[in-house]
C-alpha cells in the first residue's frame, strides 16, 4: 500500500488483491465524512430526515410486499 498527499488529495495506492467489497465500504464511509464535513445538521435533524425518507419510501412500495 502506498499513500501520497499531492495538491490537496490524498492517492492510495492497493495491490488488487484487498476485497472489493470491504474497500467499497470504506469508500462509501469515507465520501460520507467529505459530504458531511460541513454541515451544521445535529443528529436529530438526521433522524428526522431519515424518518421522513422511509415513511415516504414505505408508502410508495408498500403495495410490494403487503398484499
């Protein structure tokens, strides 16, 4: 693994032996902290918003699993 810091990015360098799946989550997790870096959010507005989202998610495909 080789890791380098040039003109305001970080490159890491794997072998293509790591688990792609495994390596997908910690880009997944990593994209999240770089979009959530700047908000001003708190958790209980998070909550809601995912609250909201799966109320509104769960009204539109209900109908595909209850029936």
């Amino acid at each position: 693994m080789l890791i380098e810091r040039t003109n305001n990015k970080i490159v890491i360098t794997l072998s293509e032996s790591v688990d792609s799946f495994g390596l997908q989550r910690l880009i997944d997790y990593v994209k999240y902290l770089e979009v959530t870096s700047e908000s001003n959010a708190t958790q209980s507005e998070v909550d809601e918003l995912a609250d909201e989202v799966n109320e509104s998610w769960w009204v539109n495909n209900r109908n595909r699993f209850i029936q």
